[in-house]
C-alpha cells in the first residue's frame, strides 16, 4: 500500500472519530443541532467553536480541521497523479518458447520530459483448476523506454522482455493450456519512482 494511501486512510479516520464526538455533543444539546451538524458541513465547524467546551474545544477543532484538509490536499493530489501523462499507441506482445517479449509505442502528453520505465505482467487465470494444479503463477517485468528522456508530445519505443522457467512451459505443453495473457502495467517515472498511468487512443 502506497504512504499517501495510507496517510489519506488514517486522516480520514481520525477525521471522522473527530466529527463522532461533535456529532454526541450535538445530540446532547438538541435534534436540531444533530440535524444541522449532520446536513450542512460548514455549520459543525462554528457548532464546535461556538458550543463545545473550551477546554477541549481546540483539541477537536483543531484535529477536524487538519484531517479534513489533509484529506482534500491528498484526495486532489491523487486525481493529479491518477492523470494519465502518457498514451500507448501501439502493444504487441509475442511468446517464442518460455521467451517473452512486448513492445509498442507511447507518447508523452503532458507538459514535462519523462524518464520511464515500462513494466508489463503475464497473467494466469488464478481460477483455473489446471493452473492451480500446475502451481503456475503470474510474472511481471521491467523494461525500457526510448529515448530515455521522453520530451512532451513527442513518441518512443518500450520493450519488455522476460522469460517463463522451462518447467512451467514444459506443464503448458503438456496439458495443452493457453500460455498466459499478456497485459501493459502502468509505467515508472525514473525520477520520482511514481506510477505513470496510460491512455489508449
């Protein structure tokens, strides 16, 4: 699990235990100011600065605050990230033996140079019963991406090759299964370690 996942998780949940104990102290005093706290969010904030009691009232508001923001800084900051910055134009992938090789074209549509690495992954069907009897699992590798600096709007070339231990081809052949599918995982911008989500045209 990624750190800002976390982060978000944990802020959203301190958050809400935050919000809970406004929540009690709204029941407390009355429906009507559950009612308003629970509908309309920006009242719960002047309900906890006008009626909670001073003591714990910066505790409180102040931890609700914080979580709430941290929440909105990291849920925008993962839509951004979540923006696919590249579009795969092209993907082949050919299996010779227990030889794997992808390849395709891709495109740089953001506004900033990338470095990046491409990963794809040879998927087994987990629920098949001769999969499983077999003992084959899915693989992924790591390939390159040329140019190594990738200008915006401009194409390169990935290749990602790979290899299946002779034994598990050996099993496919001799229970005539399919040799896996092969699927594109999104790409790593060398620079920050990020994952760069893609497009398809």
């Amino acid at each position: 699990m990624e750190p800002l996942l976390i982060l978000w998780i944990v802020a959203l949940i301190l958050g809400g235990i935050f919000e809970l104990i406004i929540l009690v102290k709204a029941w407390q005093d009355s429906i009507f100011q559950f009612l308003l706290c629970l509908f309309f969010p920006l009242y719960i904030f002047y309900y906890a600065f006008a009626r909670l009691a001073s003591g714990r009232r910066g505790l409180i508001v102040g931890g609700y605050v914080v979580c709430v923001l941290l929440v909105l800084i990291l849920w925008s900051s993962s839509e951004s990230l979540s923006t696919p910055k590249v579009e795969v134009i092209d993907f082949e992938c050919v299996q010779t033996g227990s030889d794997i090789l992808m390849s395709g074209t891709v495109k740089n549509v953001s506004d900033k140079p990338l470095s990046l690495t491409a990963t794809g992954a040879l998927i087994f069907d987990p629920d098949h019963p001769a999969f499983k009897t077999a003992g084959l699992r899915s693989r992924r590798f790591e390939g390159t991406v040329t140019p190594k600096s990738l200008p915006p709007g401009s194409t390169g070339r990935f290749q990602i090759r790979g290899q299946v231990p002779r034994r598990e081809v050996f099993v496919l052949r001799k229970l005539a299964l399919p040799g896996g599918d092969c699927r594109l995982d999104p790409f790593t911008d060398d620079s920050t370690g990020d994952r760069v989500n893609y497009r398809e045209p």
